[in-house]
C-alpha cells in the first residue's frame, strides 16, 4: 500500500477565498467602495470607544472632586 500524496500547496485562509469570490462578483471599483466603506466603519468603531473611554476618565475625575 502507498501513502496518500502529500498536498504541496496550502489551503486558502478563508478571507483569500472570500476575496477571490469577490473578485469575481465584483467590478474594481464596487471592492473599493466596499472596502472604503468598511475602513470607515471600523473608524467609526475606533472613535466610538475613544469617546467613551474619555468620558469614564471624565466622570472619573469629577468624582473623585472633593
């Protein structure tokens, strides 16, 4: 009996598949948008908890007024 063959190239992260599918789905300038859209939501995410960590800090400080 022989050994199954050893697969020589990697398996595909799931996000490389996704971006393949995408490509082909997709006109360039509808990934851009998209991508571009989601950058933006993540921004949006990042300032969100900035904005609340400032205000912990803020009532924080005002409590501890004497």
């Amino acid at each position: 009996m022989q050994a199954a063959p050893v697969r020589a190239t990697a398996i595909p992260s799931f996000t490389t598949a996704l971006r393949a599918v995408e490509s082909l789905l997709m006109s360039g300038g509808q990934r851009t948008a998209r991508r571009n859209a989601w950058t933006s939501v993540l921004e949006d995410r990042r300032r969100a908890k900035d904005r609340v960590e400032a205000q912990q800090v803020l009532e924080r400080a005002h409590s501890a007024r004497p």
